[in-house]
C-alpha cells in the first residue's frame, strides 16, 4: 500500500491517493501538529473519512505505538487469557499517560458504522472503543424493550438491586480480554460479545474508553455537560476532538444550552411531586426510615415551588400572541428569585429530584410487582434538574449575555389529556453555539477539527461557532466535468417564473408551472429523481394541486401527478419519523420495477432524506431543488436571533463585523440546499444532474453560497428549451459511455487482483472519427506495478489487430508524459478498428497534471493488412491551451486567428504553464487544470473562470502570472480582465 510522506508523517494510505486527499490529509496533519482548529469540508465521494482516519492516525503513531499489543491475539473469540493475555495490574489510565488521544465523533450511530467500516480497510490498529446508548446496547431481556429514560431507569435501578446478570462481570471480563478493542469493531460486534460470553455490551464500553487510542461517540458525548462528564481517564489537554457531519453542529450546540418548557409539563412534575409525598407516607408507616430520601417535607416544597411556577407563568402578561413576551436573558434570574430559586437553592432542588426519580422507580416497580420484571419509569421532574443545570451552570451569569427570555401561547399537544387545551412555554433560547466550544477550550483541548461535505460557507460558520479556526480547506471533486450538469431553471415549459417565495408559492400558476417542468424531467432523468421542497407545507399543497390540475394545453384529461406516475412511481417523504424506513423500502421496491423509468421520490429540505442518506448510482440520477428552504420568518425563536446577531454584529466596541441576521438566515438555507444537493454524485464514477428550480438561483450570491466544488459546473438557462435539450444529451451521453465499456473489452495487468475502480486516473485518447479510447494509468494495483486498461467501444467491424504504441510515437520520447514510459513494454498497445482513421487528438481527461499530449494527425497511407500507421504526421502539443480542433478559429482561452497553435504560441503556452507549476501548489495547479478542462468542454461561462484563477493568481508572488495570462485571454474578455488586473494588483 501506498505511503505518503506528509509534513514529515509517513501516512500509511490503502489506496492510490486522489490529489484531493492529499491536500485534506495535509491539513489534518498541520491542525494536529500546530494544535489549532481546523475547518474543511470534501465532497462526498472524494474519501474524507478515510484520509482522516489514516492522517489522524499517522500522527498518533508518530509519538509512539498504540496500546494495542502487537503479541497479544488478535480478535476476542478466546474465553481465556494466554499468556501474552495476563491480566494487567498497571491502571488503563496510565498505559496513555502522556500520549495523545483521539475522541472521533459524529451525529449518528449509523454514521458511526461507516466510520469505522474504514478503519478496518486501514493499515491502522489503534485500541479502539465506541460509546453508545442503552437502546443500542442493552441485553437484557426486559429493560431493552424499554426506550429512553424509563429504560435508564430501569436500567439504574436493576444494577442497584443487583438482579442483573450481565452487569457484575464486567470489570473483570475486560481485565481478562486484553485484545479487546484491539481490532476494529461496532456496537453490534459488542452486542454479539455480551449474548455469547454473558457481560454487558453498555457497561464494557464505558469500560474500554479509558485505555483507547481513538473514541467513537455521538456528538452529545462531547457536547453535553453530563455526558462529557462521565469520561473518565481522558486527558484533554492532549485530545483531538473530531466532529465528522459537522454540518448541522451549530444548530445541535444551541439547542443544547437551551430549554423550552410548557406549563402541561410543568403540571405532569406537580403530579409527580405528590407522587413522592404520598411514597414517602406509605414508607414511613412501613419501613419508619429515617432517610432523607423519604422525608416527605422534600417533595412538599418541591411540589409547592412547581405550583408557583406554574402560576407565575400563566401571570405573564402576552400583549400580542404572534410577538410573545420577551425579555433579555438575563431576566431568568429575577423572574426565578420571585420563587426563592437562586444558585445555593438550585443544588437543593437538584439533589430532590435526583432522590424523586429513584423513589418513584421503585415505587412503580413494587406497586406492579415488578422486582424482576422492571417497568421503567419516565421521571419528567429531571427535565426540571436539566433546566436549572442549564440556568445555573459554572455558578455565574455571564452566559445569560448570549439568551432570550421568551413566553407564548400555543395548542397543546402534549398528552391526550391536555390536547386543544391553550397551553404557555416557558423558553430560554441560547443564541451562542459557541458556548459549547469554549468549554473544550477551558478543558485546553490540543485540536478541534470540524469536517463535513457541506460546510459552505465557512466563514458564517466560523462567526457561529465563536471560534478561531486558522486551517480550513474547500476542497473541489474528484469527477470529471461531463459526469455532472448543473443548471439553474428560472422559467418552466410555458415561460412562466419558477419562485417559490412568500408573494408566489401560493398561486396556482406557479404550481402547476413547476408540475409541468418536473413532468418534462420525470421523462428525462433515468432510474432515480429526487425532488426537494423548502416545506412540507409546499410539498403538500403543490402534490395536492397537480392530482388535481391537468395540463393547460393538453387534450387529454390526465393531470400532471398521472403524468409524472406514468414515467416515475411516487414516494412521498412521510413526516412521521416511524413511516420513514418504510418509505426507503418503497422507493428500492419502485426503483426495480421495469414498467416505468424509476421512481421520484419528493422529499423536503433539513428532512430525513436529504441528511446522510445515499442516493448513489441508479438511486440518484438527478436532484431538484424547487426552491430555498427559508425558515418562518414569523417564528419567534428565528426572528429573535436575527435581533440577537444584529446586534453583536453592529456593537460599537468592535471592529469586526460579526454576521448580520439577514447572513444568518440566508445562509441556514443554502447550507440546507447544499445538504439536500449531497445525496447525489456520491462516488469518483458517480453522475447525475443537479436542477436548480428557482429563479432566485440566476443571482451571483445565491451561487456563490453553494459548495465549492459545485460553483464551477453552474450555468444558468434562459430557455426552458435548453434545459430539455442539453440534459437529454448529457445522459444520452452516459448511457452510450456506459454501453461502449463492455466488460470483456477490459484488459488489465492482474485481472484477478482486486483493485479499486475509483482509483484509476485515466489518460484519454480520443478520436473524432474512431470510437475508440486508449485509457492508461501509471496507479499502482496490488502488485504494485503499473497497469494499462485498453478499452474500446462498439465499431463497424470486428477488433482483432493490435498497434504496438512504439510505432506511433514521436521519435522525441522524452517529451511525452511519464506515464506512457512506465508502461511495460508488453502492454504498449491499442486497438483501433481497420476501417477508420485518426483525426487529431484533443481530449486529456486525466487527473494528474502533466506537460504534453500526444496528437495524432489523419494518415497518408493505412496499410491494413499489418495494421500500423505509415506517414503520420506525428507531434506533441502543450496541454490545455493550445488543445482545440483543426477545425475551431480560436485557441481555448487563446486569441490567435490560425487554425491551429502555431509554434511560437504553442512554446509560450509550454513556458507559461511550466511557471504556473513552479509558482501554484499541486493542489491548485489541479483547480487551474480543472478550470481549463471546464472551459474546454465549455461546461460553463468564461467569467466566473476569469474570476476564480484571477484569485489563484493574486497571492503575493504571482502577479506576474495574473499578467502574463491576459495573452491567452480572447480580445472581447480583456476589458473584464483589465478589471480583474486592477482588482487584484494591489495584492502582490
């Protein structure tokens, strides 16, 4: 396997890297080894996971072996220690002391999975453990069918009363298994070792933590007081806190440090606050105890401050209903010191609660005679002791700075008894994500670094999250220009405007307009579409119109939902979180069924199917997105951070501008678009189509919001018949790709080894009159040797003769790439069908950068009867800007007149490019390579290009390039290029 060297890191890498991958594993590795935070976001599809296994990794092993024992058995099948296995009598804290630890976390244990599907196809062998949830880990036979905090309970309550099995030979389980965590494994590997060899799977985990290398947790490991509490052993001083998905973390922060409590709940607590005084009467008659957690006088004031509460809340006087009542977050304090609740009568109340939920767990259990059988018990009076942690945290108020105090009046929906009953919520809404980073900032963590496909834009991010992250990194993707279409739709079919705004959404035009423009690609998009809403408002109404409108100037009586069901089955995203699983099943199931061309599955943006979901290949074709998922305006907790962030944003004191309310809240919806765009292209293979439904699209901000990687491929159509026409020829063009490579055409140095197909970066050759491709990699396979893939499409006649590559190359050799040299001598061959001839080559479609292409001019003479080409005229020609046909008057990004680069221009194109080498890094060689490849295939306008390697060129240093390149700018761009010379002058 590969091993790259990288800022002094051997980074042991299971695969040939992607260019991408290197610059990703490079930023990791400074984060890490400057100990400051990191911000980078990677497409889906371009290996982020992996390259930050195997950086992170690399790192670790720098400052010495991991605890894992290399003597040791590997796996935990042995019931007994062997030798190498003798129980440990040095502390597991101590077996890390001094060395770094790492805490990986993300939003989902299904995420999780995957993460650690990775590690095990890494070189890397870290002691390893993973956290997770009773639900997840629970084997015993009656609490697992519990869910939530009656499972915790019931839990808590069977390891008091010792009747738990599984729970006592924990500790010594894990002293006796030393391998344990030694090799990779998941919440199910730990589940299956708890059935088998008896202890329990949650208690095991706890357990392992304290020796591992690397921790796998949920986010609110990290992020919730409590939890992060429980993680015993970790010097966090020296941890690394990664949080993978980390798209959705500002939001996961606030919500947090917040609470919203409504009087229903506050009532259900005063019930069980009587509850406890009557237990405590019963226990007294019976037992005459004299501990304080049966002293009914507790729960009597407990119940009494509820009720006053609960009094105080309903007094709050509400002068309009759609406003509330607001005040500042420091208002909690006064209006709780009415109620005698301050900081020395919080812990009070706190330790009460905690006594409540015990006493009514096993007053519960008893009353149902449930001793070995536990019920479980939801204590809704912890919700009170969640409130008062949050409120009386670090005991001082500064952070009150960062809420709003908030009341208003709803419909219950709380309980059957309370439902259509007016209920009010007390709220105290954190409007500072940040305030969960600074905690790992006090704790003097060493690296926080934040990862996502869709982190863009990162500045936004950054200003949210209240913290300094000097290392952040867009990285592009690892497709090709022409396995992706992206375009913006303003109009649909009839020329009608696609907006899906607050003045528009409603009217029935708009409605059936975008029936009519998903109709059209219902027809045209193969195998899976994706549609996504801003709401499921919108969602349902625009459903609800189309069974119910037919088209305007159709015949026939069919409406537009029985039209789009006539090319595609429908699967409807259910808002009921239960229905989802049963949904994806549906839209598999559809997807299989031959009688239509797939399925459309209509979805709503920051829903379940635009998270983490992945719509790869036939799954995902195509994805639209009918408009920008804006939040309500009229909801108080939205209009109530746009008030906070103006307000932080324009203080006098500062002369940093913060983020503004507007920002904010424009940029939640493209962040949510951007999320919703993911669950397509999901591989280096991978094609599909990304259809922007909205005219708002067409604005240069709206673009500019979107993922890095996408911004390129963007074009905006101002014909609907443009739209029809060059996406039927984009996957007409797949398809017929997709024919030509068949698999007994595909030659291979090792056909059996086992090599990864999104590894292979491919020279093409191409011929405008052959249809024939000539495809090389110098990537390594499994031997470690080079290997040729010689791929040919369909032809007239049958493909039996082979051309030794030899006899076709200039005599100069050492002006070709290297690849073409490190090709053994066996395998220089191509194909070519006998009854057609080479026109010049053009194309390169290769990954790596290099200097030349080969070009090969139409034949005198074409012997066939020993099929080798006599009389070509045979030249090389320097890469990208002198690469159009003999037939086109213009150089790609060139001005010159000639049909063809004349020698003087093509040696000042060689020059130029050889400075832009020296001057640029790989990695943004490769943008500047990409954005030439992008013009060249003219996948999108010469504006936003100018503008983007105008930026490249603008670091101090390259001026001179900025210059120089204005030579192969076409004369009618030059006066927008003068503009960008101006702009970026005074940078140098």
């Amino acid at each position: 396997m590969p091993i790259y060297n990288i800022r002094g890191i051997d980074v042991d890498f299971p695969l040939q890297a992607y260019d991408c991958q290197i610059v990703y594993m490079e930023k990791v590795i400074q984060s890490l080894q400057e100990g400051k935070n990191a911000l980078l976001e990677s497409p889906t599809g371009t290996g982020k996971t992996l390259s930050l296994l195997c950086a992170t990794l690399a790192w670790r092993k720098s400052f010495g072996e991991f605890s894992t024992n290399p003597s040791e058995e590997k796996g935990w099948g042995s019931s007994q220690p062997s030798s190498s296995q003798s129980v440990s009598s040095t502390p597991p804290e101590s077996q890390r002391s001094g060395l770094p630890v790492i805490i990986y976390t993300s939003r989902t244990h299904s995420q999780l999975k995957q993460v650690i599907r990775e590690l095990k196809t890494s070189n890397y062998r870290p002691k390893m453990a993973i956290l997770g949830s009773r639900e997840q880990m629970c084997i015993h036979d009656d609490v697992r069918l519990l869910r939530g905090k009656a499972q915790n309970h019931a839990c808590q309550y069977m390891c008091k009363k010792r009747k738990c099995r599984h729970h006592p030979p924990v500790s010594e389980f894990v002293k006796r298994h030393n391998p344990l965590g030694n090799e990779p494994f998941d919440i199910e590997d730990l589940v299956n070792i708890g059935r088998t060899k008896g202890p329990c799977p949650y208690y095991v985990s706890r357990e392992l933590h304290k020796s591992a290398d690397i921790l796998f947790a949920p986010y609110n490991y990290l992020i919730d007081p409590g939890n992060r509490r429980s993680l015993t052993g970790i010097p966090w001083s020296k941890a690394v806190l990664i949080f993978d998905e980390a798209h959705n973390l500002e939001s996961i922060c606030a919500d947090a440090a917040s609470f919203d409590l409504p009087s229903t709940y506050i009532a259900s607590c005063i019930s069980e606050a009587n509850q406890c005084i009557d237990l405590c009467g019963k226990k007294l008659v019976t037992e005459k105890s004299a501990d304080k957690q049966f002293d009914p006088d507790n729960y009597a004031i407990l119940k009494a401050l509820l009720t006053k509460l609960e009094k105080k809340v309903g007094e709050v006087v509400i002068q309009s209903k759609e406003q509330g009542f607001t005040r500042p977050g420091s208002y909690i304090y006064e209006f709780l010191s009415d109620l005698n609740i301050t900081f020395e009568t919080a812990n009070m109340l706190m330790d009460t609660i905690e006594n409540a939920a015990q006493l009514l767990e096993e007053g519960n259990n008893a009353a149902s005679g449930a001793e070995t059988k536990p019920k479980g018990t939801v204590c809704r009076l912890e919700t009170i002791r969640d409130v008062l942690n949050i409120i009386f945290r670090d005991g001082g108020k500064s952070h009150s700075l960062f809420y709003r105090f908030h009341v208003q009046e709803s419909q219950s929906n709380y309980s059957e008894s309370f439902k259509g009953t007016t209920s009010r919520t007390l709220s105290w809404w954190c409007f500072n994500p940040g305030l969960a980073m600074q905690e790992f900032e006090k704790l003097g963590v060493r690296s926080i670094i934040l990862t996502s496909g869709t982190l863009s834009p990162l500045d936004s991010f950054a200003l949210e999250l209240n913290l300094d992250f000097p290392i952040r990194l867009e990285n592009p993707h690892v497709i090709n220009p022409d396995q992706i279409w992206v375009g913006v739709v303003p109009t649909g079919p009839s020329g009608y405007p696609l907006n899906s705004s607050f003045r528009t959404r409603d009217s029935l035009e708009y409605k059936q307009e975008l029936g009519n423009t998903i109709v059209n690609f219902a027809r045209i998009v193969p195998d899976g579409l994706l549609v996504f809403f801003p709401s499921y408002y919108m969602m349902n109404q625009c459903i609800e119109c189309w069974k119910s409108m037919s088209h305007a100037c159709s015949t026939q009586a069919s409406t537009i939902w029985e039209r789009i069901c006539k090319n595609k089955h429908p699967v409807i995203e259910p808002k009921q979180s239960a229905l989802f699983s049963h949904a994806i099943e549906d839209f598999e199931t559809k997807l299989r069924d031959q009688s239509t061309s797939g399925a459309i599955f209509l979805a709503v943006c920051r829903g379940k199917v635009s998270e983490g979901l992945d719509f790869a290949d036939q799954a995902g074709r195509a994805v639209v997105i009918t408009g920008m998922p804006f939040s309500m305006l009229t909801d108080p907790k939205v209009r109530l951070k746009r008030e906070y962030l103006d307000q932080q944003a324009f203080k006098p004191k500062t002369n940093l501008k913060g983020l503004t309310g507007e920002e904010w809240y424009v940029q939640q919806a493209a962040r949510a678009v951007n999320q919703a765009v993911g669950r397509v292209i999901r591989h280096r293979n991978d094609y599909g189509a990304i259809i922007f439904c909205d005219e708002r699209f067409v604005q240069q901000g709206r673009q500019e919001q979107m993922s890095y990687w996408l911004r390129p491929h963007v074009k905006c159509y101002s014909k609907f018949g443009d739209v029809i026409f060059t996406m039927t020829r984009f996957f007409r063009e797949k398809k017929n790709s997709s024919l030509l490579k068949p698999k007994k055409e595909t030659f291979s140095v090792h056909e059996h080894c086992s090599v990864d197909k999104d590894r292979v970066p491919e020279i093409t050759v191409r011929s405008s009159q052959s249809p024939i491709s000539l495809v090389s990699s110098a990537a390594q396979s499994c031997s470690g040797k080079p290997r040729l893939l010689i791929q040919a499409s369909t032809s007239r006649t049958k493909i039996d003769n082979f051309t030794p590559l030899g006899s076709i190359l200039p005599a100069n050799r050492a002006t070709l790439p290297d690849k073409f040299h490190k090709l053994p001598q066996q395998f220089k061959y191509f194909k070519r069908d006998l009854d057609s001839h080479c026109e010049e080559v053009v194309d390169l479609t290769s990954e790596e950068p290099v200097n030349s292409l080969l070009v090969l001019k139409k034949p005198k003479v074409l012997e066939t009867g020993n099929a080798h080409l006599e009389g070509a005229n045979k030249r090389v020609l320097p890469f990208s800007l002198c690469g159009q046909k003999s037939e086109k008057k213009e150089v790609i990004m060139g001005n010159t007149s000639s049909s063809t680069c004349g020698g003087e221009v093509e040696s000042k194109g060689s020059a130029f490019l050889a400075l832009v080498r020296e001057k640029l890094s790989k990695a943004e060689y490769n943008e500047f390579v990409g954005f030439m490849k992008a013009l060249k295939s003219k996948t999108l306008s010469i504006t936003p290009v100018l503008e983007s390697i105008a930026k490249l060129f603008s670091f101090p240093g390259r001026f001179s390039l900025l210059k120089m390149f204005k030579d192969f700018v076409p004369t009618k761009h030059h006066e927008k290029y003068e503009e960008l010379l101006r702009v970026h002058g005074s940078q140098d």
